[in-house]
C-alpha cells in the first residue's frame, strides 16, 4: 500500500510533513525536559498528520491542532499536575541529616569555605549560614543542606 502526501501546502511543504516535523520537534523538546511541557503539542501534531494524511481540510488540520492542544494542556494543569504535586517525597541521605546535632572535625571558617562535620557516622562539608568560625569539637545542628554542603549552626551544651 502506497501513502499518498496530498498537495495541500503549509509553509511550501506537505501538510503531512509539516505536522510530521511539529510532531518531531515537540517530542524532542520533551525528552530534553522530561518535564511535560510539550507532550499534549506532540499528541495534537500525530493527529493532525494523521488527518492531513487522512486528506482533511487545512483548517480542520488546525482546528484538531489547538483543539487537542488546548485540552490537553487543561487536563495537564487540571488533572495530571495536581496528583504529581501530591506525590509523597522520599527523603535523601542528605535530607535525613537535617535537624540532627553533630560535631565539627574539620573547623568550619566562612571566609575560606572550608569545614567538616560528623553527624549519623558520615563526614559532610559544612558552612555557617553567616559569617563566622566554628572550632574542631564545636557541637552543631544541621539546619539544611545547600548543594553539597550542610548548613549548620552551634549548639550550646545545656540546650541539648
């Protein structure tokens, strides 16, 4: 069976071929994002070449274009996104060590970014939030973790 590219024009290329290349550069363009910003453009472009291929009306063409593209980006922020902002978060290593007290083993100087802390068995890279030094010994709290590094500030011995 031989498929047919009609005559209709988008552009000096067939229709078909022009959906064919807004098909390819959506899906492209979400495989680099994983992100879901271009997947209903993807689905809305295959029908549309399947309609141009089908021999539809240039203005159908575009009519099942926005159409689809419209819905599904209403069923994507209506739907779709509401349950991945539901998702639980599994926390990291590095989120487990948030809240827990440790102690300094590398001092901890802002000027330089240099510092080690101890907390749950593991050495981690740690700055202060603000301008300081902590002292090798020194008792810490793990406030966050900013890159690869965990934010910490001392604790007094009486508070613990």
């Amino acid at each position: 069976m031989k498929i047919v590219m009609l005559a209709t024009d988008i552009l000096g290329m067939s229709a078909a071929l022009f959906w064919g290349l807004v098909l390819i550069v959506t899906a492209v363009a979400e495989l680099a994002t994983l992100n879901l910003v271009s997947v209903w453009f993807s689905i809305a472009a295959l029908v549309a070449m399947i309609a141009a291929f089908l021999g539809a009306s240039l203005v159908l063409q575009f009519v099942l274009f926005i159409l689809l593209s419209v819905i599904g980006f209403f069923v994507f922020v209506f739907v779709v996104r509401p349950k991945l902002d539901k998702r639980a978060i599994t926390a990291t290593n590095a989120d487990r060590i948030v809240g827990k007290e440790g102690v300094v083993v590398d001092t901890i100087c802002s000027t330089t970014g240099s510092g080690l802390i101890k907390v749950s068995g593991q050495t981690w890279s740690a700055r202060l939030e603000d301008e300081g030094r902590l002292e090798e010994g020194t008792a810490i709290r793990v406030k966050e973790i900013r890159g690869v590094k965990a934010i910490v500030e001392a604790i007094d011995k009486e508070s613990r």
